[in-house]
C-alpha cells in the first residue's frame, strides 16, 4: 500500500486498476455509480435557498428522481451510524441484525468488531465481482472504513478541505474511474455546529456544497463515457436543529433528501410514486416494521441493483430491489 500526501491522506491499492464490475455488458445504461452524502443536509434548506441558489440540488430534483422526506436510521441520527447503514444497508442494532457502529468517534475498532460478526458492505461487492472502488472523506474519522475494508477500497483519501478534496474527486473522474466512488462532503455539518443548523452560515455552507455538487455533475456532463453511464446518488446522514443533530426523535435531524440522477433515471419523478412498495412517512418517526419509508440505507442496495451485482450480504434494507428510481 502507498500512502501519501500533505493536504490530507491517500491510501490506494497497488495492485487495483480502475475496471467496471464484472457483470456489465456494453449495453448496460449504468456500469458507474457516484455516491454523494452531504453530512447534516436539513432538506428545508434546498427549499428556502430555491434553485437560484441551489442550482445544482435542484437541477437533481428536476431531471432526477427524488424525495426530500427520507429518513435516517431510527435508532440515531449522527454521522458514523447513518454512514455505516448506507455502506451496508443495515440497520445500527447489533442485537437486531445492525452493524453495531453505535458510536460517533474513530475509537480504533472495525464495525465487524462493533457487530461482534463479519459485516459486508457495498465495497465487498462491487470489488469483488471485478469492479473498482473508491472513498473520498472530509473528516478523518472515516478511516474507520478504511480499517473494515481494506482490501476492498481501492483508493481512501481523506481531506477536511471540501473544496481540495472534490479537486480530487474531479480528477479521478477525469482519468480513471471507479466502479464505485463514495464521496462525503462536511461543510453544512461543521457550520451548524458552529453557528446553527438553518442559520445564515450554514445555509451558506449549503450554497459552497452546492458548487462543488455542480463540479461533479459537470465533470460527468463534460464526458461521453461518464454521462451515457454514471449514476449518480445523493442523500445526507442527518439533518440539523439548533447547534446540534443528536436527538432522533426531531423531524430536522431524522429527515434527509435522497436523489437519483443519471442515465435512465425517471426525470422530474417522486421516488415514493415510483416505488409503491415504499411508504411515505409525512413527519413521523418511522419504525422497521410495516411498510417502509425510504431510508439513506436504501443506497447499498440501490447500487448493487443499477450494476447488476448481489445484493449487500446481510443487509436488511432494499433487500427485495424495490427502490426504483428509472423510466
């Protein structure tokens, strides 16, 4: 393994080239998927900012496929759990199937310690069916994946410089992509901490998010080949209240966006009315029985579903591929 770098951390497997996923075929419309999460993005803020000043969140609702009343993990609304629960499309309980990542620090562990078993995620299967991965992080804590799936990341980097790190991004897009590339972006969260979750700081984080948001999507616009083929998912851990996200049982904190834009894609479409078997949630805290809302745990299994791979061994959510976000 190689490590390096002075603005941040970049750990990339020698051994790895970027490819697709094994299974895809020419004719296949995606054989690329981006995944976005804007940590601590409150959806009522890409309402009051409107498209003007949110071009970009808004050009994802208007040729995407989009809700902006998903839902986090019930059990907590804080960043490493609800990232987790995306990774591996598990629940948090560990003594009801979750992945165990209950805490919001990097203490050193592995989630597979945290669950007491092995847990897989979206990396495991992307890369092990032939298919590339990536991770681009803004906060250091999230080498705590790294530790989990080593083998299965191909590329980890680390930058608490939102706009340095999307520099990256762009640049790996440009000259090799990834099956699987997972970005997280900070800004919002770091501004509602400091200043208030719907202040005008943070809402100002919300609009810096929005441009780097518009450097990918144009970097995917600008080339044939990314644009004929690359989804793209965005959803958010959490939202934010006051100076904080903590408490899971506020509506601001347990409520996320989740779009879906690319190739396919049913432009302009509400996710619920495209997915039937899903259940709108209106304001309440939903638990996991009956009909579900979406969650942003849908993501592992939304990706392995557009690449034609398995389903995310042991996940719970989007287990049955009925998220649908395409024509």
């Amino acid at each position: 393994m190689a490590v390096g770098s002075c603005v941040g951390l970049t750990v990339v497997g020698l051994l790895a080239a970027p490819a697709t996923a094994a299974s895809d075929s020419a004719d296949d419309p995606v054989n690329r998927v981006v995944a976005i999460s804007v940590d601590g993005l409150n959806p009522k803020a890409i309402h009051m900012l409107g498209r003007s000043r949110t071009p970009n969140f808004h050009r994802l609702m208007r040729q995407g496929a989009v809700t902006l009343n998903a839902r986090t993990a019930r059990e907590q609304t804080r960043t490493l759990p609800n990232h987790t629960g995306m990774l591996t499309g598990r629940r948090i309980d560990p003594r009801r199937g979750g992945h165990g990542v209950t805490f919001n620090d990097d203490t050193g562990t592995t989630v597979h310690r945290a669950a007491g078993r092995h847990i897989s995620s979206v990396f495991d299967v992307v890369h092990n069916s032939g298919g590339s991965t990536a991770l681009f992080a803004a906060k250091t804590k999230f080498a705590l994946y790294q530790r989990t799936w080593n083998a299965t990341i191909d590329r980890f980097t680390v930058d608490t410089d939102n706009s340095r790190l999307v520099t990256r991004v762009t640049a790996e897009l440009r000259r090799a992509p990834r099956t699987f590339t997972f970005v997280h972006l900070s800004r919002p969260d770091q501004a509602g901490h400091t200043r208030g979750f719907m202040s005008r700081a943070y809402l100002r984080a919300v609009r810096r998010t929005d441009r780097l948001l518009g450097r990918i999507l144009s970097t995917i616009r600008a080339r044939p080949a990314l644009r004929k083929h690359t989804l793209v998912v965005l959803t958010a851990d959490h939202g934010g209240s006051g100076a904080s996200h903590g408490d899971a049982r506020r509506l601001a904190n347990y409520r996320v966006p989740f779009m879906v834009w690319g190739p396919g894609v049913a432009a302009g479409r509400n996710l619920y009315r495209l997915s039937p078997r899903y259940r709108s949630p209106g304001s309440a805290r939903t638990r996991y029985t009956g009909r579900q809302p979406i969650r942003n745990g849908d993501l592992a299994n939304l990706v392995t579903d557009a690449l034609d791979l398995p389903r995310v061994p042991g996940a719970r959510f989007n287990v049955r591929r009925r998220l649908n976000a395409f024509r």
